[in-house]
C-alpha cells in the first residue's frame, strides 16, 4: 500500500539529537564545504562531538544479493535507534575565504541531475527501511538557488516530477519528462520539502548556502 500524505517523521539521528541543532552547529564552525566528502566527515565529527553516545561510521556497505555491494554515506547507531544518513552537495562557483580558509568551489551545472539522485537516495533510504534497516536522512546542502525557489512558468522540463524547491511534495512514480524508463522512480511515501537556511559566506551569487532534509522511516502502511 502506498501513502499519498506527505510524511514527516521528526528529523533526528538515532532519535538522541535533532538534525536542524546539528545543522546550527555545523554552520557555525563549517560554513561551507570543499566537496561532498569534506561535508560527511565533517558532519560526522560534529555530531560525536554534540552527542558522544552515537558510534559514527562512513562508507558503509550493504550487500544486495546478486549485485554489488552499495554504499551508506554515513550510519549512526544509538542507543536503540539507527539512522541512515545520504548526503548531496550541489555547487554553483564560488571562491573566497571563510573562517581563515579558502575555498573555490566548482560548478555542478546540471541542476536536473541534482535532482534525480537526491530523489535516488530517498528511494534508496525507503528500501533500507522496508526491509528492517536504519530510519534515512537524505540532506542536500548547496547554494544553487534554483534548487529551493520555485520553478518559472515556462515549458516542462525533463525533471518536471523530480522538482525539490520549497513547498513540493514527492509521492508516488516519478516519470523523466522524455519517457526514459532507466529514470523512472517509484516513492512508497510522500515527502514534502522544507528548505532552511545553513550560512552566508558573502552578498554575491554562490554566496548563500541552504539545506533540505527528508526524513524516512518505513510507516505501518510500508511495512512487509
């Protein structure tokens, strides 16, 4: 059975800590980041330090009989709780210094693609639920504006189903705009998106960072 209501189970890791108080934290000592790897293990270390209780992996497998193994960005394990965290980091160019580092951040130009792996790493999330795994966290940290604001009228886009800006839901099969079957996705629950401002580096274009997350957890209509 597939839920259509959006679904938004409380944002915290291994139910110990609230995400957006690990976010704050994170912002105020890591305003950005130089590569989606940087990002994981830097918020990997901030959150031991916040609550020392969780054991914190990276990169961990999860065999899939008859194929390779995948790989979880990060797990956390608490107390009776597990997270699964996914993380995305999409950059338009951005060069300067912040808390006495520099960084020059490349352009990830295809917007379109941002979006179909984020919603792959829901999808991904809700597959490690269903079958008993940790709840999921999928986060998309960037300062892409057209990621958060909502879409311009003009034609649909390849994308159109995979739209993340703030206030969309996503539910159900999702179609890639020219048919492509390879790019189709099927969502159990509905996710509605809720973006939230991490840091400002500077005025200039590039220079605000916001963060999206998605909550999974495998609700009782999802269960096997």
């Amino acid at each position: 059975m597939t839920s259509h209501e959006p679904q938004q189970p409380t944002s915290r890791v291994a139910d110990v800590i609230a995400l957006d108080e690990v976010m704050r934290s994170l912002a105020s000592v890591r305003p950005l980041f130089h590569s989606e790897a940087d990002l994981q293990f830097a918020f990997a270390q901030q959150l031991e330090r916040l609550a020392p209780s969780l054991r914190c992996r990276l990169e961990v497998p999860r065999p899939r009989e008859g194929r390779r193994s995948e790989y979880l960005d990060l797990v956390c394990w608490g107390p009776g709780v597990s997270t699964a965290i996914e993380f995305k980091y999409f950059t338009r160019p951005w060069t300067g210094e912040a808390k006495g580092e520099q960084y020059r951040l490349r352009a990830h130009a295809a917007t379109d693609l941002a979006r179909f792996y984020f919603v792959n790493d829901i999808v991904r999330l809700e597959r490690e639920a269903l079958i008993g795994g940790p709840n999921g966290l999928a986060i998309m940290l960037t300062n892409e504006p057209r990621l958060w604001a909502p879409p311009t009228k003009g034609r649909r886009t390849n994308d159109w189903a995979y739209r993340i800006h703030d206030a969309s839901v996503l539910s159900g099969t999702l179609e890639w705009g020219n048919g492509y079957a390879a790019n189709r996705r099927e969502l159990a629950g509905a996710y509605e998106a809720r973006w939230q401002d991490f840091s400002t580096v500077d005025d200039g274009p590039g220079g605000q960072f916001r963060w999206l997350a998605i909550p999974v957890k495998a609700p009782t209509s999802m269960q096997p």
